[in-house]
C-alpha cells in the first residue's frame, strides 16, 4: 500500500500540466514570469538555452521574447530545475516558441538536458542557414560563457 501511494505521488509530479496566461516580464532568451488567475511563476524554457544577458547576441535573444509580452499563451511546464524554476514549453497561437527560438537561431539546443529531436534538427538547420547567432564565426553556446568567468 504504503509503495503505491509513493508511486502514485511520483507519477502526478511527473505529469506535464498546461497553463494558461501572459508573460508579465521577460528576464532573458529563456526566462520569463508567467502571469495565471492563480498567480504568477518564473519559467525557465525546456530544452534551449539562451546567449547570456552579457553574452553576444543576448540582447537580440531577449527581444526575440519580448515580442511575446502581454500575449495569450499555454505553457506545458515539465517539471522543475535547481532554482525552483518551473521547465516549460511555451506556446503562443499554436506555436511553439521553444522551437522557434532554436530555428530561428535565438537560442542552442541544450543537450545536456534535452534530447528533443526536433530542436536537434532545428539547431543544425540554424547554424547551416548562418541564421541569428549563428552569424558569429566562434560563437560560444551559454553554458561554456558561464564556465568561462
């Protein structure tokens, strides 16, 4: 019984949950607070990373998401990171922004934690295509630029 109710608590916190609501502020490429009628959370974007706010192409990154302020969306949140950061995949008319960040060049597949095949492709096909930062000849991806300091 007792291993049940264990194995029940385990799979409910590992059942992806929707929200619905607007990005209320953007802190970067891949950080936002998502604004509900229960209230608000920050959320960290699965499966990218975004240039830091001090890296190159940080601020394009972040204008990128800026467009997305005060808009209608879903967020299909993942789980949780070491920050307390809900893991979400954000979705606005339909459209999946963590997708489109990676194909548009805005952000790196981060592989140490995903192995989402689409952002795969997606980053291979921006880098190809020299799309955002991949204009950049030595372009470093986030987690290294954070090691590096």
């Amino acid at each position: 019984m007792k291993t049940s109710i264990i194995i029940l608590l385990l799979t409910l916190f590992l059942v992806p949950v929707d929200y619905s609501g607007k990005i209320i502020h953007v802190m970067d490429g891949d950080t936002f607070v998502l604004q509900t009628s229960e209230g608000s959370f920050k959320v960290r974007m699965d499966g990218i990373d975004a240039p830091e706010k001090d890296q190159p192409f940080g601020d394009e990154s972040k204008k990128f998401m800026d467009k997305y302020l005060y808009k209608e969306c879903l967020v299909t949140v993942k789980g949780y990171d070491k920050y307390q950061r809900a893991l979400g995949v954000l979705f606005v008319d339909g459209i999946n922004i963590n997708l489109l960040s990676v194909q548009e060049g805005f952000s790196w597949h981060y592989k140490k934690y995903s192995t989402d095949k689409a952002l795969s492709d997606a980053e291979i096909s921006a880098s190809k295509e020299k799309k955002g930062l991949w204009v950049y000849p030595d372009v470093m991806p986030p987690w290294d630029w954070r090691h590096r300091k």
